[in-house]
C-alpha cells in the first residue's frame, strides 16, 4: 500500500514544509469547499494534482481512521525520517530544550507530545529504536502535522545520551508521579533535557537513576496518574513560562 499522509491540518504541513514529497492529494466528493481554500491554492502552488474520489474509497485506503475527506499520497512511499542525534544538538536554542521519551508505544500519545513540543520550542525529540510507536501516519494525524517541523532522532540506549547530555551541560529532569520536586519549583532556565516515561510503567528504573532531578504534578483528584501527553504538556509549557519571563529564546 503507498505510504500517505490523512487529515486536513497534516496534509497542509506537508505541503508547507516541502520535507515530504506528495504525487497526489485525494478529497472526498462532498467535502466542504470552505475548508479546502488553503489546501487547494497550496497544492496547485506545488503543482500537486488533485482528485476528488467516493468516501468509501478514502475509508479503506485509512482503514477508517478520521481522515477528514483528505488524503496525501506520498511520492517513493517516504516516511516522515528520523534525523541524526548531532543535527538536533547543533541546531539547539539558547538555552536548549529537547525532549527524550523513554518508550512511548502508543502512536496517539506520541504525536500528542509532538504536537505539544513543537507548539512549546523544544529543539528535538530523542526516542529510542526499540519499543517506541514509529513516525507513521497515525503520529502525522495526532501531531495536527508537528511531525513535519520538529526534529525527531532515534538512539540505541537512553542512557548512553543521558551521560553524553550531562557532559554537554544539559540537567536531565525526569517527570513521575511520585518525583520529590513539585515541577513549578524547579528552575528551567538552564540546558534542559525533560525525560517522560511510557505509558504504563514510568520511566524505567536505570533511567531514573541517571537523571538528575525527578519532578512530579501535584493532583488533588482520585486518579493519581496524568496520561503522558498531558503531562509533557504541562511541563513544557512551565518551562516556557519561565523562560519567557527572562526573554525570549534566541
């Protein structure tokens, strides 16, 4: 099956960032034309050609995913690709933000904190190559199309990266439940590396080891746990709070 892009919002992110390149772009018949202005003058800027087929046919090809009557057919079934570890740490702001997910399966959850680290100004998102959802259209849909813009790299070990980031004068905050540091006492104006475990387990325990603080959410409720996008949410909008105060990234 040809790889391909669903939803309104990722497909005009392809287009925008020109990263991926699109053979055709499928609507379904009936879609609102007033949502298809932008869309339209884009593709056509791209000389990109555009069909208009039965729902039916876009339900299939998404296996029913809520594709929004828009699908991008990919050109040589390219995927949205990983970049190298050094291309993140050499493109860093001042001071740097980057996000490290220790084996986030789920691909929902994984666009979700995509979405919320490029809406934030993280410089880079390291996952590693194992036991983590791949950057596959179901992250692209979820990601509203940050999947096209932020960087995203795959590491053999977390841990090796962690020891490298410490050298590099990074301080590496994990994110728990039970962290003995309320996450808004925590000063985020230094090199920073936020660490957000899976889904189920948390960080795992020789990961939490290495970090140098864990910071926790308060909650007053009787769920006791936040899904993770939520909590890298939280998080990272704390730290550009903070950094805001003190002016803006460079």
């Amino acid at each position: 099956m040809q790889e391909h892009i669903y939803g309104l919002a990722p497909v005009l992110e392809a287009l925008r960032s020109r990263r991926r390149p699109i053979s055709r772009i499928l609507l379904a018949i009936g879609a609102s034309p007033s949502r298809l202005i932008e869309l339209t003058a884009a593709a056509k800027r791209e000389h990109i050609p555009i069909e208009r087929r039965d729902r039916r046919d876009l339900d299939g090809l998404t296996q029913r995913a809520n594709h929004q009557g828009i699908v991008a057919l990919l050109a040589h079934a390219k995927r949205a690709q990983y970049v190298d570890s050094s291309e993140i740490l050499e493109h860093c702001g001042s001071p740097p933000l980057i996000v490290l997910l220790d084996n986030i399966e789920d691909p929902h959850n994984l666009g979700a904190i995509l979405r919320t680290c490029e809406a934030s100004g993280v410089d880079g998102v390291f996952v590693p190559d194992r036991r983590s959802a791949p950057l596959n259209e179901t992250v692209a849909k979820t990601s509203a199309g940050a999947i096209e813009h932020i960087r995203v790299a795959e590491v053999t070990n977390l841990i090796p990266l962690i020891e490298d980031l410490k050298q590099k004068g990074f301080w590496v905050a994990g994110v728990e439940g039970d962290g003995e540091t309320v996450y808004t006492e925590f000063t985020f104006d230094t090199p920073l590396a936020l660490v957000f475990g899976s889904e189920g387990k948390g960080l795992r325990r020789l990961v939490r080891e290495n970090c140098d603080a864990i910071l926790s959410i308060p909650m007053i409720g009787r769920i006791n746990s936040l899904n993770v996008s939520v909590a890298a949410g939280v998080v990272l909008f704390e730290v550009l709070r903070q950094r805001h105060l003190k002016g803006p990234k460079q």
